[in-house]
C-alpha cells in the first residue's frame, strides 16, 4: 500500500478494512487519500489478489484429502449455514469477515479476517457469541476455534 500509517488490508467482497499502525492519527484525515489511491489502483487495473505458491499447494493437498465439509458433511452444513445467515453479516457490519474451515470430533474451525484478526473482543465474541450459537443450534458441536486471531 506504502502509507506508513496502514498495518494491513482487508479486501472483501462488499468492503475493505484497513488497520492503522498510528491511531492517533484521525480516520477524518486519511480516508480521502485511501480512498482516491484504492479507486485509482483499481481503474488503472492493480492487481488485487495474487495466488500464493504455497497456500495454493496447501489449498489441493487439502482438497485431495476430501472438502472438510465432507468430514461430516450435514452438520458441516448445518454449520456453515448458521455462519453464512447469522454470524457473517454482523461480523461484516465491524469490517470483519468469518469462514468456515472445518468440523471434526465435535470443534468448528474458523478463520477471522480482517478488523476481526487483531480485535481484543474477537475471542470473547468467538466465545460467549458464536461459540454459543452453534452448540445451541448444533449440538454436535463443543467448541468452536479460530485461526487469524492477532490480539
């Protein structure tokens, strides 16, 4: 990005998020220039994902291994509904993002990204309100984790 002042960027579909690394500085002052140089970057055609080897690799040695939403794939189901319909939409409204990763002996894996990676209520919420959820909706469910937790 090559402001000083921005710690990352998160780029979903509806938002992005960006996290300043110098919050005394207002949000008032810098929007219009992160705003022009995104729009800017984007119509001059800038790349905005980029496929890393790695996760790539990752990502076909987990597919070969069977979906983690075929581990059991009706509650997986049940699961990724909940997230998808309830948890995702408030989630989005802070800047956030939640998806599932997988279901196996009873935890739900997560990923938290954006405004949610580095929020100091991130585990309460996991915790006290989508941890919640899911075992009342799901009873197969014990726990829920995330991975993408800064704080």
């Amino acid at each position: 990005f090559g402001f000083d002042y921005v710690g990352r960027v998160f780029i979903a579909q509806n938002f992005v998020t960006i996290t300043k690394t110098q919050p005394e500085l207002g949000w008032t002052s810098i929007i219009p220039e992160l705003r022009q140089f995104i729009k800017s970057y984007v119509e001059a055609g800038g790349t905005l994902f980029t496929v890393d080897p790695a996760a790539e690799q990752k990502a076909a040695q987990a597919a070969s291994a069977g979906d983690p939403t075929q581990q059991d794939g009706f509650t997986s189901q049940k699961i990724i509904d909940l997230l998808d319909n309830y948890v995702r939409p408030a989630v989005e409204q802070d800047g956030g993002n939640i998806t599932f990763k997988s279901f196996h002996d009873g935890i739900v894996t997560v990923n938290l990204q954006g405004s949610c990676s580095g929020c100091p209520s991130a585990t309460v919420t996991l915790k006290s309100g989508i941890e919640n959820l899911l075992k009342r909706m799901v009873p197969e469910v014990k726990e829920v984790v995330a991975e993408g937790i800064l704080v």
